[in-house]
C-alpha cells in the first residue's frame, strides 16, 4: 500500500490531504472520501485503507484546513465544551461551493498522478459531508460514476441548492443510508429524496438501517453498530464495484 500525505493547492492555500493506494494494478479509480464533522484522525484513515485495499485510489481532505485544523482529539458529549464549539464553527464554515472548489483541486491533483484513473470516480460522505458526495455527483456528471452518502446531514432542504434537488444534475448511480435513531438526520427526509433521485432518473437506493444510530460504521464512535458497519461497507464496495470496476 503506498499512502501519502500531501498539501494540495486550493485558491485558499494547501489543502492538507491523506492519500493511499494499492502499489500494483494501477492506475486505480479516484475515490473522494469526504470527511465527517469531528475531522481528520487515524479512525478515517483506517477507513480510506481499507478502500485503497479494494483497489482504490482514496483521497480523504482535510476540509478545515482554511481554520488551521485538522485532528480536533477526542470529542466530549457536553455541546458546551470548548471542543464542541469549536468544531461547530468549522461545520458551519464550509459549504457546498466551498468543498465542490476543494473538489476541483483534488481531481486536477489526481490528473497528474499516474496513479490515478480520474475519469473514473466515485464519492463517499459521513454525517455533514454525505451533500458533498452528492454534491460531487452532480458538479462532474458521468465522471463521478457512483456516489453514496451515510447519515448525511442538510440532503433536504428548503433552499435552491438543496442536495435533493441538485443531484438531478448527475449522471451516476446514488445510494444513501439513514440511521433510524438519528437525531441530526429525519427519517421524513426518505420519501422526498427517493422521489426526487426516481424523477431524475437515476439509478438509486435509499436504505433506512433499522435499530442503528447516526454515526454507525465508525469503530471508534459511541453508537459504532458493527452488523450496521459491515453491511455500510457491503453496500459501498458492491456500489464502488458496478460502476468503477
């Protein structure tokens, strides 16, 4: 496995980011990973290897480089410690247009490295980041081939940028998993996605994880469903393999 860590150039400076993959079989599909809400830590990093071993070539950005931040340590349940605040301000910092520039840097990265296969490309988002994987879906429409998003957050909206309505943009095949405890991501939000991703067309599943919590396929998180994380990782490597070989 060749892993990497390495400054990608942004309008905003270098975006720190982690990148691995197979050493052999190159070059490999693109696979932007998008990070969750508590940042960069050896916990995600785990996570991009174990896609890399499939076969991937996984770039996992860091998103809070604008605020100097990467590994926020460990998080206290208390919403009014420091930590938490913290990393609520660097949440809401971003936004979709801001991680679809970050997008552009990384695929333009990607280009160079031979390595890389950036004409095939699949997206992945936990919690605050599974917009951004719709988000890439619709910004490269059949070169993102395939984009999924895990208990993601703000996929409905009553804005004109609301991931359930851009998406119709893509060109790609979309599954999204909810948690059914989450208390960051509606259940009603089903129904209106799996009607807005069937009126575009795309190819698509929605899938509510019964008996499982926002936050379910990280080892490390306190709601960690080990049956529920297998079966995310099932799905995703099944949905990667369709579309990215």
């Amino acid at each position: 496995m060749i892993e990497r860590q390495i400054g990608i150039a942004t309008a905003a400076g270098a975006m720190n980011t982690f990148v691995c993959h197979p050493e052999r079989g190159g070059p490999h599909p693109v696979v932007l990973f998008y990070m969750d809400a508590p940042g960069i830590r050896e916990e995600l990093r785990d996570m991009a290897r174990r896609l890399a071993a499939a076969g991937y070539y996984v770039m996992l950005p860091n998103l809070y480089y604008r605020g100097g931040v990467e590994d926020l340590g460990p998080l206290s349940p208390d919403p009014e410690s420091p930590m938490r605040k913290r990393m609520t301000e660097l949440m809401y910092s971003l936004n979709v247009p801001l991680v679809m520039a970050d997008s552009d840097a990384l695929l333009a990265f990607a280009e160079t490295d031979p390595a890389a296969d950036a004409a095939r490309v699949g997206a992945v988002g936990y919690c605050m980041s599974g917009q951004h994987a719709l988000g890439a879906a619709a910004r490269y429409p059949g070169r993102v081939k395939a984009a999924a998003s895990f208990y993601g957050t703000w996929l409905v909206t009553d804005k004109p940028d609301s991931p359930h309505l851009t998406v119709k943009d893509a060109d790609a095949e979309i599954y999204v998993a909810f948690a059914e405890t989450d208390p960051y991501v509606p259940v009603d939000w089903i129904e209106p996605l799996d009607q807005a991703l069937a009126a575009a067309g795309l190819r698509h599943e929605v899938e509510l994880y019964k008996a499982a919590d926002h936050g379910f396929a990280f080892p490390q998180r306190r709601t960690y469903d080990r049956d529920a994380a297998e079966r995310h990782w099932e799905r995703l490597f099944a949905l990667f393999g369709r579309n990215l070989g």
